[in-house]
C-alpha cells in the first residue's frame, strides 16, 4: 500500500504551491493536484508545508570511541526529529576512518543505530602507504567523500601536506568525489592565540581574535590554489570569514567545482550579543561580529555560500563547564538546523525555496545523491518533512534528543513546528514525536 499526502504546500527549488504527492515502495511516483489512488493511506496535509528532508553534510556523530560526547542512536533521533533525513558522519572519531576496513566497521557500527540514512566521511591526511592507492580504496569502499582538517581538531589528526592535498585533488577531479576542509591555518592560529593568552584575555570576542578570518583565508587560497591546478572538487567547510567570499565567487567563475558551507551557529550568533553563553558557543572558527555575520546572510541570498550544514559536535558537561581556554570546541544543533532556517524564511529573512536549496538540495547535488534525494520531483528517495507553519514553539532541554542537553538554542522561540518525517517512505516522526520502532536508516555509497 502506498501514502498519498493530500492538498499541502510543496516547496522544492524551483516550484512553491499546493499539490499532492503519491509514495509507493519508498519512492515519489507522481506530484500534482487532485491524485487519486485507491488503494493508498491517505494523509491529509492541508494548510502544512511539503520539504525535501533535510541533509546535513557535516555531522560529528562521535562513535566510534566518543560515546560519552554523544551517541549515534542520540544523533540520528535529533535529526530525525528535526527533518534532516540524511547524514554525512566526519571520519575524526577513534580510530579515525582512514582505511577500508575502518569505514566497513563504523557502516556497520551505525547501520544498527542510526535512524536516518547516512554517509561517512574518510580522513585525509599523510598516510603511511601510497596516498594515491589509499584515496581510491577509500572511494571503491563508498566513502562519502574526505575531510582534510588544515587545522586543529578533536582527535588531534594531523594536518596533510602539500603533495597529498594535491594528490587527493587531482584523483578527486577523475573520480568525481568531493574533499572537505576545515579551512584554518595551524601556524596563524597559534601566533595570534599566544598573543591573545599572553594579554591574559578570555571569552567569545578573544576567541576570535585569537583564531581571526585571517587564518582562514590563508587556508582558503591554499585550497583555491591547489584546485586550480587540479580541477579538484573542494568543499570549505563552516566558513565564518566574510572577507574570503567576494575572492571565492570571483574563483568560481572559472573553477566552478568550489562550494562553500556555513552553519546555523554563524548565521544566528555573534560575539556581540551572545557573549553571556561562554564556552557553550566556543566553537571552531570561533564566531564572529554582528557585521560578519549578516555578511554571511547576504553571500546566502547571492548564492555565495552552497550550503548551510550544523557542524553537529556534542561534548560532555564536563567538557564545557570549564575555564574557557579548556572547554571543549563544538555545538550540538542538528536537531535545529531545518526548524531554524524554515522560521527564518517565515520571518522574510529568506526565501522557502532558497532554505530547500540550501538544506537538501545543493548537498545533494555536491555530494552526488541527486535527484535520489534533495527533492520532492517523481523518482526521489519519499524523504518528506511536514511542517506546521502556524505553531510557533520554545526550545526546553527536555525537548533535545541529544545524550546530553546542551544546546544554545535552549529558550528560543522557533516558528514552524516539524510535524511528520518519512524516510523513504515510512513515517519516522508523527506530530513532533519519534514513532518509529527501531532505527531503519541505510548507509549511503
């Protein structure tokens, strides 16, 4: 038996109207006015808003080795809650995902838990063997594609050098596969985070100064320059530094494989006026000035940034309740990254089209999963997200899926509750509750 979603509001990227859609065997079959269907479920959604679900491209999901962070069962339940339908897990877990037989391990690992699909990230960095063999062996194996960490990261995972970014570059360019970076000079952040302890300096505002978008940009040309000889596909990941997009739209006009992704946490703080919430928004890039920031609400609505991600990095109490230059560097937000761009677009600060572009459909097509997934057109994978645009709703502790509860989202008012969430077809989430028997998410090739 198929489900037929009767009289809501469909938004993909191009169309935004009242329409039906028609499920069957996991897959969108048909989308239009008035389908009839005998022999489906029926599901009035009148008056609800129709999303692709959502893909998150950058997820710390932290098993294996760091469940005491968090879990993926934790994890995927949050997204789940919040309409991302889709996870792309970073490779910087322990033992980092660096060989076949470690990405075969964590797929298996998670197929048991995680109750949206998934795809896992490979680290790059300079392997003991031959880099060129091990990329592709890491590729054959279905990683999703690689993060390379240009700076310091949880784990301590070292830093590729040169010829192994420009290796990686140029198989990415043949083979197709997308190689993230978190774009962030290791030397830069080092003499400027000295200079900052020395004055005996501490908090939001001296976090950034300590790891300025200086150090960023620094990295981001390093990337720029290797992609132009290589024709490779990179990915700079949570970009904060506003003066580095005027430079990258400038690139993509000639190197159009270069994408860019922000985050929820650079889009709705700023050292200003959230300083009072201390480490749990120590985060790294650091946030940045109110200017920055609406900076980065511009390149969204220019088409500058690609794509907006949660860098979802749960830690322990333990972690963040400490001095500041100690406390751990992460925020947990997957479980908000749809329902906060969904209620800024009803707001006006962005279109529904563009937040479908944004959150589903660009990852999508970076990441090579479209049309499978990323739309509501016939053929896709019948990720679909209800959402109620008339509830408005406050963030509790209580309401985070999260193993711990620490979220700097706690007390926001969000407007756009998310209602129901199919993955392929079932029907994972019903009036904002999980009601799935058990985890049912696939892992992604």
């Amino acid at each position: 038996m198929g489900v037929l979603l009767r009289g809501g509001v469909v938004v993909i990227r191009d169309f935004i109207g009242e329409a039906d859609i028609l499920v069957e065997d996991g897959k969108i079959v048909r989308l239009g006015k008035n389908i009839e269907s005998g022999y489906s479920k029926v599901v009035d959604v009148r008056g609800r808003l129709l999303l692709p679900g959502a893909i998150d491209a950058h997820v710390h999901g932290r098993e294996p080795g760091l469940e005491y962070k968090d879990d993926f069962t934790h994890t995927s339940m949050a997204a789940a809650l919040g309409g991302v339908t889709t996870v792309f897990d970073m490779p910087n877990t322990v033992p980092p995902v660096d060989s076949p037989a470690r990405l075969a391990e964590k797929r298996a690992l998670l197929s048991s838990k995680s109750y949206v699909d998934f795809g896992l990230y490979a680290v790059l960095y300079d392997y003991h063997d031959d880099v060129e063999s091990r990329v592709v062996e890491l590729v054959r194996a279905g990683a999703i594609g690689f993060k390379a960490f240009l700076g310091q990261t949880v784990g301590g995972i070292p830093p590729p050098s040169f010829g192994t970014v420009y290796k990686a570059m140029e198989l990415s360019r043949k083979l197709g596969f997308v190689i993230a970076f978190h774009a962030e000079d290791r030397g830069c952040v080092d003499f400027f985070t000295d200079s900052v302890l020395r004055e005996g300096r501490t908090g939001l505002k001296a976090y950034s100064d300590a790891r300025p978008p200086i150090c960023e940009k620094l990295s981001i040309d390093f990337v720029l320059s290797i992609a132009s000889m290589t024709g490779g596909k990179a990915y700079i990941a949570h970009l904060t530094a506003a003066t580095a997009l005027n430079e990258i739209a400038r690139f993509r006009r000639s190197f159009p494989g270069i994408f860019v992704e922000t985050t929820p946490t650079y889009l709705f703080f700023d050292y200003e006026h959230h300083e009072n919430l201390g480490t749990l928004l120590k985060v790294n890039p650091p946030i940045r000035s109110y200017k920055n920031r609406k900076k980065l609400w511009d390149a969204l609505s220019r088409g500058i940034i690609d794509v907006v991600a949660t860098d979802h990095a749960p830690h322990a109490p333990h972690e963040k309740a400490t001095d500041f230059w100690k406390a751990a560097p992460g925020v947990a937000s997957i479980q908000h990254l749809l329902p906060l761009m969904v209620s800024s677009a009803l707001e006006g600060y962005i279109s529904l089209n563009k937040v479908v572009e944004l959150c589903s459909e660009n990852p999508a097509k970076i990441f090579g999963l479209y049309p499978v997934k990323g739309t509501l057109l016939p053929g896709a994978n019948a990720d679909i997200v209800v959402i109620d645009p008339t509830s408005e709703y406050v963030v509790t502790e209580d309401s985070l899926a999260y193993k711990h509860k620490l979220s700097p989202y706690v007390g926001w008012r969000i407007r756009g509750r998310v209602d129901k969430v199919f993955l392929r077809g079932e029907l994972v989430v019903d009036e904002g509750v999980l009601v799935a028997s058990r985890p049912g998410g696939r892992p992604i090739r």
